[in-house]
C-alpha cells in the first residue's frame, strides 16, 4: 500500500504565471496518493478563489508585513494540517519547482527521513578570458543546496550533486523537499529576524540538532522557473 502524502507550500499572487504548469506536473504524477494543500498570503482573496477554480484544495494564511513572517506563518498553517491528517509524508514543493512524472515516487523510494531532488537557480556571471582577457557572461546553474564543509557549510556547485546519485548534505531549500512525518511532528519551520537567511535554513540546522540527517538525490532533476 502507497504512503500518503502531502503536497503543499505557501503561495501567493506573483505565482499565477506558473500555477497551470505546476497543476499540470502534479496530476501528472505517477505516484497518485497524494493530496494538496497550499496556503495563499495574497493582499486579497483574488489568487485563492482562482487556485479554487482550477480545482486546488487552498487556505488562507495571514498577510503579515515581513515576507519571511508570511512564508513561516504559511508553512507552520501547512504543518498544522499535515500532522491532522493521516499523511506519513509532507511533499514541500514550491509553484515555480516543476517535477517530472516519477520525481515523488523516486524520492520515497529511498526511505530517507529528508530527501529532496536537485533544482537550482540559473545566475550570470562575468568571466575572464584567459586567452583574450576580455569578460564574457556565463550563465551557470546554481543547485539550492549546501554541503557540509567541516562544521560549517557551503554552497554547492552542479557539478558536486547533479548526476551524483544520492548524497548526504549539510543544508538544502524547501522548494522541493520530503519529509517523513517523524521529522515534521518534530521540527517546526522558523527563522530570526536578526538574521537574512530564509527558514529553509534554520530548518536544516534544526534538523541536524534533532539528529536526522538531510539527503539530496542528483539523478532527480526539477525545472526551476523562477
């Protein structure tokens, strides 16, 4: 028997351009038991009773004034519905993270409590030529995702993870991240306002407090639209 799962994130307004292609990714799963939940911060209902038409189950969550405030309240909304339910996996999968077909039931087959697919964010950077000396802009795919780097960590490159199989991280982002429910009975989401990183940190370094250990899988790769 399949283990249900959650699928879910915080949404609002600016994610309209990508909803029909998320929709469309999600239905398209091979893994089918699933449900969906987001949770719009949106000014107004506008977005919410839009997500409604096209047949998506969402909530609202309150529209606070610091964006990293609206994105933890959304998420803790989300957690407090997946541990209601009968759900033994939460599926954070942001809008603008698009999965293929087999990315959900590949993720659950490794049985791991923190699994997530590699996506990055595409970046331009300025290089020298080392013949010419003239710069030239590259544009080079940065995974969202850290490796451990003695007690600290650091960001990895491509080339560390995509293709790499299955690796044990220091940190990773929740655009497409999944949870056994033993770690989100656990680990609610957070961040410090004194502080700029996004709760997608504190999240992994309250995983790693809490002795579970963050894995991601380079062989399953997402579309990032953003």
């Amino acid at each position: 028997m399949d283990k249900k799962v959650l699928i879910g994130c915080p949404t609002c307004l600016k994610y309209e351009y990508c909803i029909d292609a998320y929709l469309k990714a999600i239905n398209a799963l091979e893994y089918k038991d699933f449900d969906i939940l987001l949770v719009d911060n949106s000014k107004d209902d506008t977005y919410m009773n839009l997500l409604r038409e096209k047949g998506i189950n969402v909530i609202k969550g309150p529209r606070l004034e610091d964006v990293r405030d609206r994105i933890v309240a959304s998420r803790n909304i989300l957690r407090e519905k997946f541990l209601e339910g009968k759900y033994e996996y939460l599926f954070s999968l942001e809008q603008d993270v698009i999965p293929k077909p087999d990315a959900l039931s590949r993720l659950i087959a490794h049985n791991k409590e923190i699994v997530s697919a590699y996506y990055g964010s595409d970046v331009i950077l300025e290089l020298k030529d080392n013949q010419t000396g003239a710069l030239k802009k590259v544009k080079i795919n940065v995974p969202i995702a850290y490796l451990q780097d003695g007690n600290g960590i650091k960001r990895a490159n491509a080339h560390e993870i995509l293709k790499k199989g299955l690796l044990q991280i220091g940190a990773v982002g929740l655009g497409c991240l999944l949870l056994k429910r033993e770690v989100v009975e656990k680990i609610p989401f957070r961040h410090e306002a004194e502080k700029v990183a996004y709760d997608d940190m504190f999240f992994s370094v309250d995983a790693k407090k809490a002795g579970f250990k963050l894995h991601i899988d380079g062989d399953v790769v997402m579309q990032h639209l953003k």
